[in-house]
C-alpha cells in the first residue's frame, strides 16, 4: 500500500464524516434498552424489517409479564406469538436457548455481570450461546452498552465493500476488519447511517448513486448515475426504540 494512502481508520472517518452531513446525527433515547431486551429484539430482527420484529417484539411484550415466564413456555407457543417476524421456529429456539442457557449460568435472566467485561470478552461470553452470532452480540454491546462497536448486517457488509473500505466474503469479516479501526464515540452514529444509506440508496440492485453522499469517494464501479425518481426514507431503529 501507498505510505500516502489513507488507512481504514481515516477512511471510516471521513465517510462517517459525509453520512452525518447528510442523515445528520441519529437520535438515540437517554435511557438504553437493557442487554436481555435487546439481545431478544435483536434475534427478532433476522431476515424481516424493522416493522415486523417490533410488532413480534411487543407482541412479547404484551403475552409475558416477564421473560421468566417467556422462558417457562413452550417454543412452539412462543412460535406462534412471533410469527409475524418470519423463522420463527428458528428464531423461537434461539431465544429459548439464550433464556435457559443464561438461567443455568448466572440463576437468573439479567446480563448485568457482562458490564464489567470487555468487549472482545463479551463477544466471546454471548457468542457460545447456541443461536447468538457476532451480529447479535454486537449489538448489545452498542445498544445496550454504548460501547465503540459497530454491528454489520448486510446493509452495513454491502455499503462498506461498495465504498471500498473493505474487500471482505462476509459480514463477519467485515465486523473483525472494522472494529478495531474506529474512531472514538462514531460507532452508532456510523452503524446507523450505514443502515439508512443501505435502506434508501445504496440498494442491492439498482443503487441510486446520482445523489448519494459518498459518490465522490465510493470506488463501486458499477454505479447507477440515473435520476430515481423517489427515494423511501425510513429513520426507524429497532433497538432505539424498545
């Protein structure tokens, strides 16, 4: 690499930089969503949009007085109760696990003793939970912590590769690649915007390039310089909001 290249850290930095500029901070409530709470909301969100794991999570909300209760019912019924999130099987098995395996280990349903953790630590702790990836550990500790950690989804995979930030096979690598090289106190902030780039221009097909903020640093060589003819926003974040 050219000595007088940029490093990944001034690249985040920069292109964080021209998100804000554009999307402008997000909003992030004073009060974080607990660990638990959002580690669930988090295995909700798999595969499906923001609408329907919020509906699949107050729908829990609502049927359970508690998540000991939620943790004393059968998967199937907890099946049925998410359904409109989609997997649910998939998704009901995994928050059983987590609610039984977290039960057996600390004796009760909070995540209280991770906060003393550090992150790798954590990463590794939520991660040997049947069901849990690096995704979804990920944002617990950036939700729910407020540490400097950036998850990546594949809106955040896919935007990150197009500007060439990273030339990465999978989001898990692009995690691994990234964090590390952030820039202090950035990494909701340039989650989120990521998030909302993805959503609205940067789409799988047919990216809206003409007007995205990063054109004049993305190296995506296959842009789409068409005028679109309306762009959906969407600034709704799941787990800003539980």
């Amino acid at each position: 690499m050219n000595k007088n290249s940029p490093t990944i850290k001034e690249k985040i930095k920069q292109v964080n930089h021209l998100l804000v500029d554009y999307f402008g901070i997000p909003f992030r409530p004073k009060k974080l969503p607990d660990p638990v709470d959002a580690l669930i909301a988090t295995i909700l969100s798999q595969n499906t949009n923001d609408k329907n794991s919020y509906q699949a999570y107050l729908n829990l909300k609502q049927k359970y007085k508690n998540w000991n209760k939620l943790s004393d019912d059968s998967r199937a019924e907890i099946e049925k109760t998410i359904k409109v999130a989609g997997l649910g099987k998939q998704k009901s098995a995994a928050i059983k696990s987590f609610l039984t395996t977290l039960k057996n280990k600390s004796g009760g349903l909070d995540l209280q003793y991770i906060k003393k953790m550090a992150d790798d630590d954590i990463l590794n702790e939520l991660t040997s939970i049947k069901g849990i990836g690096v995704k979804t550990a990920s944002c617990v500790l950036l939700f729910s912590m407020d540490r400097n950690v950036c998850p990546v989804d594949t809106h955040v995979h896919r935007t990150l590769n197009r500007i060439g930030i990273v030339q990465t096979g999978s989001p898990d690598k692009t995690f691994k690649r990234i964090n590390g090289n952030l820039p202090d106190k950035i990494a909701h902030q340039f989650h989120t915007n990521l998030i909302k780039l993805g959503r609205e221009i940067c789409k799988p097909s047919k990216p809206a390039c003409s007007i995205c903020p990063l054109l004049g640093v993305c190296a995506f060589k296959q842009k789409n310089l068409d005028i679109p003819q309306k762009i959906k926003t969407n600034s709704f974040q799941l787990l800003d909001s539980i």
